[in-house]
C-alpha cells in the first residue's frame, strides 16, 4: 500500500521524498486536530467532574 | 515497504505491476493488511503521546493565555500591604458568563510557581483547555455557599494532578478582579461520580444553610482513573480587596503571573 503509493508519486526520487514527508505531515496534523480529541471521548483519563460520567 | 525500495529508486516506470503471477493478489491483501495493522498500532501510540503529552503542552498555552487575558485587566497593587488590617465581609462578584475567567488560583501546596484560570463552566471545552472550571450554578468566592471547581487529575494540563497532597491548613488563594480569597483546606473526600451532593451550598448537607464560604475541588480519582471523584474541601479564612494587595505569602507568585517580576 504505502509502496503503491510512493511508486506512483510524481517526480524524481527527492520529489517523491518531499511528498511523502508532506503527506505525513498532514495526515499527522489532521490527526491531532480532528482525530485523536474525538477519541479521547473513549478514555476515562478525562472525567473529572462530580455528576456526569460523560462530561469530562 | 523496505524491499520495495531498490525497485523506486531503479526508476521502474510508475505503472509496472509488481511481482506479477499466481498468489499476487492473496499476497497482496496480506501485505495491506499488515500495514493497515502497523499502521493503527502507530496511531494507538501517536494518541497516547497526545493524550499524556500533547495536550500538556496545549493547555499550558491556552491557560497562559487566560491568565495574561486577566492580568491585563486587573487593577491594583501587586506589592503586598503593609501591615494586614481586617478587610470585613468579602465582596462577591457576579459570576460571568460561560467560559470567562473568574480569576486565578494559587495554591502554593501545588508547587512555588502554580497559579490557574478558573473559568466559568465544567464542560470539556472549558476543562481541557482552560484549567480549572467553576460549577455553573454554585457560589462564587466570598459568598455563604459553596464555591466549587472541577479540574482534570491528568491530562490537559493535569491542574489538580497533586489534589491528594493537599494537607489540612494548606493556604489556597482565589484572585478575582474584587481580591484575594484566602482558603484553608480541611479534608478530602473520594465518591462516586454520582454524588452531586458535594456541590451543595454546605457539602454533603441538604437543605443546610450555609454560614461559611467553602471551596469545593473536584478531579477524577484515582490518577490516571476515573472510577471515583476526588474532593477537596476548604474554608474562607480572609479577604483583602485588590486595592490592598496581594496576601504577602503568595505576593511573588502574584507578581510573576501578572509579568511584574
């Protein structure tokens, strides 16, 4: 999967480097924007107030 | 992945199939499969990191924020008085809307340099990023009643990581635009998430009215759980305006947050 894709990159090796790096980046910043908050509603790390279990 | 690499850099047009006969495509789920499987084992890690790390970092900067937020429009002496005078019944302010800041707290138990925004409401918005958030609907400090605050034991910062190090006659200091809400905490109590009783004007006693001011710090226990709820209970023991300046234990630490020193 991740071969396929970097095969079918464009450009010269660095290129396909750069992009990759890139695209890790991103993925990553969309993980902690959106991703990783949305699952922290699955841990219990966060509930701290008195009369709700949902509310952390 | 690692063995596929001599074939890119070879500069094998980007169309050739790789590996093509009998098997391929059996070969080729497992491989995708694997990687799916690596992958979601990285991402599992990459939330831990955040939870337990990441989100420090972010509510260290939103809290630093609400707290200058305050500093700015605070008025009054940052050098202590001279000599302590009886200020009598403490002002209580109106409590502002949902997410402003109500002021900072110090609690020096916490270490030298702790000092948190408390912000209006317990939702998570406010709790995971803001510090510590004060119970819609309690009092506010200086009132007979109960002024009561949640705040994470971990993670987001983790303002009340150390609530359980708290010993009786600890001093817990409440700045709000009126002044300086001198607390002593008392005892602590672990419940169960249900018990909302704690949040009662006098807590734990309904229907009781209430003479004292208490301070009511609730965090999840036990650190890194959530199964019961820890709480911290104190007593108002002094007040002093903003005018007066800050109670002279905690005048450097007053100083340092509002960037004076």
């Amino acid at each position: 999967m991740y071969g396929w894709i970097f095969r079918h990159l464009p450009g010269p090796l660095w290129a396909r480097i750069l992009a990759s790096a890139a695209l890790i980046a991103g993925i990553l910043v969309l993980m902690v924007q959106f991703l990783f908050p949305w699952m922290s509603q699955f841990t219990t790390l966060t509930d701290s107030t008195i009369g709700s279990v949902q509310q952390p | 992945m690692t063995q596929q690499q001599p074939e890119a850099s070879a500069a094998v047009p980007a169309t050739s199939p790789h590996r093509p006969g009998a098997g391929g495509a059996a070969r080729k789920t497992v491989q995708v499969t694997g990687e799916l499987l690596l992958t979601a084992g990285a991402v599992l890690l990459l939330f831990v990191a955040w939870e337990l790390w990441w989100t420090h970092v972010e509510a260290d900067a939103s809290q630093a924020k609400a707290i200058d937020g305050f500093a700015s429009e605070f008025t009054g002496p940052l050098t202590p008085p001279a000599e302590q005078t009886d200020h009598g019944k403490p002002a209580v302010s109106a409590a502002p809307g949902y997410g402003e800041t109500i002021g900072i707290m110090y609690v020096p138990r916490f270490g030298a340099d702790y000092s948190r925004p408390i912000v209006q409401g317990t939702g998570p918005d406010v709790l995971d990023s803001l510090g510590l958030g004060h119970y819609e609907g309690t009092g506010m400090p200086g009132a007979a009643g109960n002024f009561a605050v949640a705040g994470h034991r971990q993670t987001h910062g983790a303002v009340l990581d150390s609530i359980h190090q708290l010993v009786p006659g600890d001093r817990i200091y409440v700045q709000t635009k009126a002044g300086y809400y001198t607390y002593v905490y008392r005892n602590n109590q672990i419940v169960l998430p249900s018990r909302t009783d704690v949040l009662l004007p006098v807590p734990t006693k309904a229907g009781a009215p209430p003479r004292d001011s208490y301070l009511t710090m609730t965090s999840c226990n036990p650190r890194f759980g959530s199964e019961e709820r820890i709480v911290a209970y104190s007593l108002l023991d002094s007040w002093q305006p903003a005018s007066a300046g800050p109670p002279s234990d905690i005048a450097a630490l007053v100083a340092m947050t509002h960037g004076k020193a």
